[in-house]
C-alpha cells in the first residue's frame, strides 16, 4: 500500500535531506569557520545501520526520495555501499547526493554502480583564485576533476550549485558556462542568513537574471523542471542544460514545502531556519519500536512550521546549527 504523509498545513512531504556526517574537506567561508567546527566523535553520529533503520521507517510513511549530504557526504568511508543499499529500501525511488566533489573522481564510478540518481556538485566560481578565497582550500582542479568524472555518467543529472555572496566583483554569471557547453543545470541559490551565511548580504536572482542577460541574451521561461525541488528555471539560445534559481528570500515557495532533514547526530528537522523537530538518535538508541519511530515522526511532521521567516528577525527557536551541521 503506498502511504502518503501531509503536514499540519496539508503539505505532501516525501523527501528527506539526510547529513551523513557534519565532517568537511572545504571551509566555505559562508558555511564553516577556519578551525572547522567542533567535531563530534563518532559515536554521536548516526551508523549507516542506524540510517538505514530510519529510512526504511520513512519510506512506511510516504518518503520516496532521500538526498545524501553533510558536511561533506564523500568523507564517510565507501558511502556507495549505504548508498546502493537505501536505494534498495521498498519505497524509496531516488537516492541522489549533494558534494563539494573532492573525492568524486575517485566514488563516482562506485555510486554509479550503486544507482545514484543524481548528484549536485556546489562550486561557485571557476576562478581558481577565488575559489581558494571562498573556501579556504587550493582544490579547484579536483572538484574539476570530479565535475568532468560525473560527466562521463550522462544517465545521472549533473546540477551545479552555486551560492552568489552579493560582492559585485565575484563575477558568477561566468558559470553558467557550464550549461552551454555541457548538459548539465547551473542553479544560483540565494544565501541564507544561516550560521555563518548570516554574515553575507544575499545577491537577489533578480540581479544575477539582470547579468546573465547581459552575456547571454534573451531567456525562456521552462515549463518542464528538472528534477521536483524549490527551483524555477530559464534557458538561453545555444545551452545545453538550464538555468535555476531557488529563491528562498527573493521568491519564497514555502508553500510547496515538501522536505525535512536529518541532522548527522539523528535529529530530524522539520524547518530549515528553526531547532524545532524530534530526536531519532534517541529513540533508537532507546531502542524504540518501528512503530514509536512512526508516531514522533508523524508528530513532528504535523508540527512542521508553516514558513520561514528570514527577512524578519524573529529569534524564538531560531537555528543555532551551521549549516554544515544540517546538511544545506
Ligand atoms: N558539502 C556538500 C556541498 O557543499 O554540496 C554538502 C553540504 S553543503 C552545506 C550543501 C549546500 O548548502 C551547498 O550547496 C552550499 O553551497 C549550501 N549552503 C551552505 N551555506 C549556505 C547558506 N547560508 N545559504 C544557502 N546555501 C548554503
Ligand atoms: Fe563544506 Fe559544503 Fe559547507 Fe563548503 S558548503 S564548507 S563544502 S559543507
């Protein structure tokens, strides 16, 4: 029987972000500071058997899509195998993983055999210079690397993710690039005023529309979307793939909110901007039955704000994670 879970706003909610750990390669200067964050040990991190337990849980429920994130997701040893072995859970049809792209040269070939169904790679420049400045690592030809590896899977959408930081002379209208001469989506994401995003001024997709114009001519509004988040998007004469935008600020669709997330210490958050949702680690360490599992999570689910409030100032529960922690 397919289930179907609705919150208490009677939104459909089928797609679960998981972080499988708040680990990272980079130290994005929006997301993370220097020093790293404090890390946890790994007995406060969920076990891929732990995850596996919970997703299963999920999928009774009505999720179907679980997206794999951290921190970096390609730190955790072989994540392939939990990969491949999510994907095999009765319900669920699409396993796909958002990546910095260090080490996907090396997995891609792996979580292609596992059967991922996507992966979208963050970059934010393809200024070698910049890139070391924005996150604080020389490593831009191995995410290159990692790019040109994932290519080579044309059977798996490729997005790039790109966060603008509103300085005017980082130049991101460049990367868009990447769309016309491969097939592959370039999406621009509006920061968040998040943990350290909260320190950057958002650059509006009204003002990066406005320079993609300029260098790409007239646009197109596309009916078709790929794949079925919060992105809207455009096409331009001669590219390949697509233009998007998710507009979290700019343009906000909390509307059509269908998504929580997995902390990587087992805390399902059912709010991007808020500490408010139900702790998992808990009650399977507890040991807790599938069926209580079940219950707070429909609980929480049911209490799952109605909307984001980042334009205006309210500090009540308000997110102390970085985003690292919760996974983007
Ligand atoms: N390390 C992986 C990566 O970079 O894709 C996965 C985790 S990262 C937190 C997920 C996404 O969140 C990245 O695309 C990153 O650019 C984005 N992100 C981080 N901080 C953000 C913020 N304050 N506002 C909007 N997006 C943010
Ligand atoms: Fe790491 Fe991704 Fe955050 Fe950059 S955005 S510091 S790659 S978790």
């Amino acid at each position: 029987m397919i289930s179907v879970m609705t919150d208490g706003c009677g939104r459909e909610i089928d797609y679960v972000r998981i972080s499988v750990t708040d680990r990272c390669s980079l130290r994005c200067i929006y997301c993370m500071p220097e020093e790293g964050i404090r890390s946890v040990s790994h007995t406060e991190i969920l076990s891929f058997d732990e995850i596996e337990r919970l997703v299963s849980v999920f999928a009774s429920l009505g999720i179907t899509k679980i997206k794999l994130t951290g921190g970096e997701p390609l730190v955790r040893k072989d994540i392939a195998v939990p990969a491949g072995r999510l994907k095999r859970i009765n319900g669920i049809c699409q396993v796909t993983m958002t990546t910095n792209g260090i080490g996907l040269a090396k997995q891609m070939e792996a979580l292609a055999g596992a059967g991922i169904n996507g992966i979208n790679l963050s970059l934010d420049t393809l200024n070698p210079e910049v890139f070391a400045r924005i996150t604080r690592r020389r490593a831009f030809d191995q995410v290159m690397e990692g790019f040109y590896a994932a290519l080579q899977y044309p059977q798996i959408p490729l997005k790039i993710n790109c966060v603008p930081m509103g300085i005017p002379e980082r130049n991101v209208t460049e990367l868009a690039v990447l769309a016309k001469k491969y097939p592959v989506h370039v999406r621009y994401i509006e920061m968040m005023p998040i943990g350290f995003g909260r320190q950057f001024q958002y650059c509006s997709e009204d003002t990066i529309l406005e320079n993609l114009v300029k260098c790409y001519g007239p646009w197109r509004t596309c009916d078709k979307k790929p794949g079925n988040g919060p992105g809207h998007y455009i096409s331009f004469a001669g590219f390949q793939g697509k233009i998007g935008f998710i507009s979290a600020i700019s343009h906000k669709f909390c509307d059509s909110c269908n998504r929580v997330r997995l902390t990587s210490q087992g805390f399902l958050k059912t709010c991007l901007q808020y500490d408010t949702g139900a702790d998992m680690r808990h009650l399977l360490r507890g040991g807790a039955s599938d069926e209580e599992i079940r219950e707070t999570v429909r609980t929480a689910i049911m209490q799952k704000p109605v909307s984001h409030q980042f334009t205006e100032n309210v500090k009540e529960h308000e997110e102390a994670h970085t985003m690292s922690q919760i996974g983007g």
